[in-house]
C-alpha cells in the first residue's frame, strides 16, 4: 500500500506550532477516513504527517488539501519522495483571514481545523454550499474561514464594535479584490425600534455565489434573530476566561459580567442546538481551565445532541498559555 508525507505549513504562532503535530493527526484521522496508519515521520531533520492509503482519488487529494496544516504532500517512492499536485482547497484568497491582526484573534490554522472536524460530523448529505453559523462571531475569523472553503457563513456578535470592524473589512476586501458582491448594513427593528444592526453580504464566484449574514446581538437570541434557519454546523469558540485587551459584555446565569463560559454555555447550547439541522454538529473549542470536558458533554447531552467521544475525538487538547489550555467538542443533532 503507498505511503505518503504531508509537509505541514509552519505556523505563524510558535505555541501553537509546537503542539499541532497531535491536532492535524488527529484532524486527519477524523476528516480522511482513506488515510491508515498516521503517525509522524521525521525525514533529513524536517517533521511530516504520514499516512498509507489505497490510489488517492481526486475526492480523497481536495480532503488532504484542506487539511488546516497541509502544505505540500509526497509519495514515497523507495528512497525517494514523488510530490502529488494538490487542488486548491479554498474558493477565496487564504488572505481573507489572514489580513485582520488583532489581540485575542484565534490561530486561522485551528478555526481551519475545528471547522473540518465540525463538517466531518455532519450526517446530512448537502444540497449546496455548507450552511455555518459561529454564535460568537466576533471579528469575524470563523466566517471568513467558511466562505474560504466554499460555505456559506452566518454569526452573531454582542460587541457592536467588534461587527462594524468585521463588516467593514468584508466590504473593503471584497472592493479591492474587485470581487463581486453586494454589502449592505441594515438596522434590525422590532415593534418601531431599533434593537441592532444585520449585514447581508453576496459574493458571486465563478461556479457559486456565497452569502454572509451578521447580527449584532446578545447569542441566547439567535433563534429569535435568524428565525425559522437552520444550520449544517455550528462552529464557535467560546470565550477563555481571561482578558484579551478587549471589553468583552459575557454575563452568566447570575446576570453579572462572567468572564467563565459556563453560565453563558449553559444558556447558549439550547438555543445553538435548536437551529442545527438534522444530521447538523455543533463544534466548540473552548479553555479547559474554565470548565471540564465532562460539564460541557453533559450540557450539550442535555440539549439533545450526541457528542462524539473516544480516540481522535478526544485529542486536540492543547496549550495556549499558561492560563488556556484550549480542546475542543463535537456534538450532533441525531
């Protein structure tokens, strides 16, 4: 059976290039099931993901390519390494998500990783682009990383600071890509008052046309403000507990300022889970100092979804700092 290298991208963040090796292993166990025997291989001093696979299909090359930390991949060929041409995972520049520097900004290689894991739960065959929503959209990272892979994209963002950053940079990327699109911000209104503000963004591709939708709004509302939409996945990470230089409005169940995801988590699942479509997953990365793997199974078990347990699901916990040490979880709507 051939045996193949996956050279991984080096990462921009040093902590967390130093612990992915485990996380795109575990990524590829979870979104390639054609890929046998991963393990890492270090040839001439420069570290590979390798794994063993019957003929790579073409389905099977566009699954490795969008893997979050694939750069390049090889064939290995007696003493030799054959390189194996890759299609272009993503339908929009990788700048996308690249190009907003801020503190707090989640590492792009791991929203990559935990929207791939996410998708790999999805039950439902899809009809089109895939449908995601991140609840806690912040400047808008995880969208972004959606509509680059071909998705549509949908949030919800309490910090109305934090939306009109993102909704302004969709609108100066998209014009000075001289892509094509339409970017609109509305004031959402209900019964003659104006309680936030909506962007509604096209993006017309060669082969598709993408959408993006944003609500300012508190996330425990987002079955009210998106309606009767319902979601193939839900991709969110959730706030870590500790203080990025930014004010972040995260109120628990006592309805003071809670900078723990508990209280919010405890309110939030039940509404996420309701707008998931069946055969949709839910995957959220989250800081482990802040709550157990155990507390955030069983809220998301009481919401009526099943989390995916054992093996590679239970292998990205990984450090951030030394008061994140982040994981993640992926539940479905059976």
């Amino acid at each position: 059976m051939p045996r193949y290298l996956m050279l991984r991208t080096p990462s921009a963040n040093r902590v967390y290039a130093g612990e992915s090796g485990p996380l795109t292993a575990a990524e590829l166990e979870l979104t390639a099931p054609f890929a046998r025997d991963i393990e890492g291989a270090n040839l001439a001093g420069v570290d590979y993901l390798s794994f063993a696979s019957d003929e790579l299909l073409p389905g099977h090359l566009a699954t490795v390519a969008a893997q979050s930390a694939c750069f390049a991949l090889f064939e290995e060929v007696g003493d030799l390494l054959r390189p194996v041409a890759l299609p272009d995972p993503f339908v929009l520049d990788d700048d996308l998500v690249t190009i907003p520097k801020y503190q707090g900004k989640t590492n792009e290689q791991f929203t990559q990783l935990l929207v791939g894991v996410t998708l790999a739960a999805v039950t439902r065959e899809p009809s089109g682009p895939r449908q995601i929503l991140d609840p806690l959209a912040g400047r808008g990272t995880t969208l972004s990383t959606a509509l680059m892979l071909g998705h549509d994209a949908y949030g919800v963002e309490g910090d109305a600071k934090a939306f009109e950053q993102q909704a302004s940079f969709y609108k100066t990327y998209l014009r000075r890509k001289r892509i094509r699109h339409t970017a609109d911000v509305t004031n959402v209104r209900r019964e003659g008052k104006t309680i936030g503000k909506r962007l509604d963004a096209t993006v017309t591709l060669e082969d598709t046309t993408l959408h993006v939708t944003s609500f300012t709004g508190d996330t425990r509302t987002s079955a009210d403000l998106f309606g009767r939409k319902k979601f193939d996945a839900i991709v969110t990470d959730a706030p870590y507990g500790v203080a990025h230089g930014a004010t972040t409005d995260v109120r628990g169940t006592s309805g003071r300022r809670d900078r723990s995801p508990a209280g919010l988590l405890g309110e939030a699942i039940p509404v996420w889970a309701s707008q998931l479509m069946h055969g949709g997953a839910i995957g959220i990365a989250w800081n482990t100092f802040g709550l157990t793997r155990e507390d955030l199974a069983a809220k998301l078990t009481d919401a009526g979804l099943v989390v995916q347990t054992g093996g590679a699901w239970e292998s990205f916990a990984h450090r951030v700092d030394s008061s994140i040490r982040r994981d993640l979880i992926v539940a479905v709507n059976p």
